[in-house]
C-alpha cells in the first residue's frame, strides 16, 4: 500500500474498524500510528470504529463484550477525528468524486428509531445521484458471512439498503475476504456476468440489490473458511491482503491485491449507465 500511495495511484485509504487492537495499551497505539504514516501523512485515512475500539461492558455500546480493553472508543476518537455529529456518535458520511460513503457504527445502537437509524435514513435518502452516483455502505460487522452474523442488524438495516439502491456494501471483523451476489434476505437476486477479460460484473442499470463484500484481511491473524459455502457466497480468500477501488461515473471496479504476491486474486465491476 505504501508503494501505491507514493506512486500516487491512492486518493484516500478506509479502515473499518479494529484498528490497532490496542485493547488498553497506549504504547499499541503508538505502534500502530508510526506504522501508517507513511500512508496517512499523504492521503486521507478514513475510519470506522469497530469493537476492539468501543465495546466494554456498561460503557453504552451496543455489544457488551470486554473487546475493548477498557478504551471505550475514547483513544480511537482522539486519534482518528472523522466527520461526525457529536462526541460517541461515530457515524458519518463523505464523498469523494463519483462516490457517496455513508459510515456507520456496528458498535452502537442502529437498532429502529434510534438515532443513528434515523441518521441512516436521510444520509442515504438525501444523495444527489446526479452527481455521486455510487453509493456504499460501510461499517464493521458483516451481515453476510461464512462464519455467521448478527440476524437482527440484517434484518433491520437490510431493508434501509435495498430502499435507497445501495450499489455495495463493506465490512471488516472477520479476518478474511468473501464477496456475495446481488443480495437480499439471503437471497441471490441477480448474477455477476463475466466481461470479455473474465471479470465478474454486475449491471447495475436496472437495479435488484446491493454487492456485498468483507474485506477483514489486512494484517490480524486469517480467519479459516467452512468447508461448506452459502449459496450466495461467489468468492471466499483467505490471505492477506487489500482492496484496491476505482470509480467513475459508469464504473465501478474492485480488486482484491494480495500483500505478499501483489497479485489481484479477486477482482470485480459493477456497472450503470
């Protein structure tokens, strides 16, 4: 990645969620910081909070767990000041060029008629799709993977997606890559069909559902596969590695780059004109 960026070929880098796995120990923190400085002192470094930054028992995150450490989102707000409404509401969005980010947190609550579902909601009602023509939703847990979700956040953000033609989704938390179909309610209800170079694509132009994409493979231990993979599971990589994203107007591609090969082991385009 630092290659890319110093060849200039990188206009802003996501991190969605677990960002240092600190859990405590500030001296991580520094680590961590130091490491990616030669990335974020060149472009925008973009965040989602995830549970190694949030959760901790009786500290009003959504999921209980002690995953934290103790942090309590308190460093990870203080490093990694993003664009959001009010201190301990780590939602937000941006665009950049052709794209709209709508970035929620997994870690609060996103339960229905909560503030930050009723946030969801008119963020992605109110794109201007004239001119951000691609929307994607990104935060940290998945609703879609081999290794199991959380039904209800399926269940209650899904239909705030497909209501608002999300074109694809990311998430991070397990520590693999996997890549849907067009997907709802578990449910493939379109195809991707290969171009003329073999590449999956997904023709957006008349719009069924979003893309779905985990991209928890950047540097913490793999995450192993089932043997076993839901029918609406196309792609599923267990290496490290990251995604490389470009857009425009019509086009919008995505290759899974492989960090110790610097191959592209997945890649894909989704398509509207």
């Amino acid at each position: 990645m630092t290659e890319e960026v110093e060849n200039g070929n990188v206009d802003s880098i996501f991190h969605i969620g677990d960002i240092s796995y600190a859990t405590g120990f500030l001296v991580e923190w520094d680590y961590f910081l130091n490491l990616i400085t030669p990335l974020a002192s060149k472009v925008s470094y973009m965040t989602a909070i995830g549970n190694h930054e949030r959760d901790y028992s009786d500290s009003g995150s959504w999921y209980t767990g002690p995953d934290s450490g103790g942090e309590c989102g308190v460093p990870y707000e203080t490093y990694f000041p993003m664009p959001t409404p009010a201190k301990d509401k780590p939602w937000y969005s941006i665009e950049q060029g052709s794209v709209h980010f709508t970035v929620i947190s997994t870690e609060h609550d996103w339960t229905e008629k909560s503030e930050q579902y009723e946030w969801m909601k008119t963020d992605m009602a109110s794109v201007d799709r004239s001119k951000t023509p691609w929307l994607v939703f990104t935060g940290h847990r998945p609703m879609y993977s081999s290794l199991g979700a959380d039904d209800q956040f399926l269940e209650t953000i899904e239909p705030l997606l497909l209501n608002n033609k999300v074109d694809l989704v990311l998430f991070g938390h397990v520590h693999n890559y996997e890549r849907t179909c067009s997907i709802y309610k578990s449910e493939c209800l379109a195809m991707p069909e290969k171009d003329k170079n073999g590449i999956d694509t997904y023709d957006n132009t008349n719009y069924t559902a979003p893309v779905q994409a985990i991209v928890g493979m950047a540097g913490f231990s793999l995450d192993k596969f089932p043997d076993d993979a839901p029918s609406w599971s196309l792609v599923r990589i267990s290496e490290f590695g990251y995604v490389r994203a470009h857009a425009t107007k019509n086009e919008l591609k995505l290759e899974f780059v492989n960090s110790d090969t610097k191959n592209v082991d997945d890649s894909f385009i989704i398509t509207k004109k």
